[in-house]
C-alpha cells in the first residue's frame, strides 16, 4: 500500500518548477500582477481551472501548474505578511 508521506515526497518531487524560459530577460507577467496586488485572484483562479481540466485530462502537467500557483501565492502570503510585521 502507498503511504500518505510516500505520495506526498513523489509529488513533491515532481511538482519542483522554475516558471517559464521564454520571459527570461522580459518582465514576468506575474512580477506585473504582484506588484499591482492583482495575483491572488488570478492565482486561484488558475489553481481552480487546472485542478478542474486534470478531472478530465489526467494530465499530470495540470497538477503541475496547481501546485506551482499554491507555492507562488504561499511564499508571496508569507514574505508579505514578514514585511507588515
């Protein structure tokens, strides 16, 4: 049987990304939408429409990308909240 910590390390492991090559040297749209406090709404967004298409493409890619906007928004909540202290 697969434990809880087993899948949970797996996924973690696959789930590392480094956003995208084709910005490098351009401004990252999401460096925009932070900087305009407009990121967590598109973040959940994003978390809700890939959470929903992996239902039905199985595509572990889309898991991916949920996981990569949930650490996003989760370091952004946490650097955000040590500035206001």
């Amino acid at each position: 049987m697969i434990s809880v910590y087993q899948a949970r390390e797996t996924g973690r492991q696959f789930c590392l990304t480094e956003g995208s090559d084709h910005y490098k040297g351009k401004i990252e749209p999401i460096d925009y939408m932070i900087s305009n406090g407009i990121f967590e709404n598109f973040a959940i967004g994003n978390i809700i429409k890939y959470a929903t298409r992996f239902k039905k493409t199985r595509n572990l890619d889309d898991l991916k990308k949920v996981a990569d906007y949930a650490h996003i928004l989760s370091g952004l909540e946490i650097l955000q909240k040590g500035e206001r202290d």
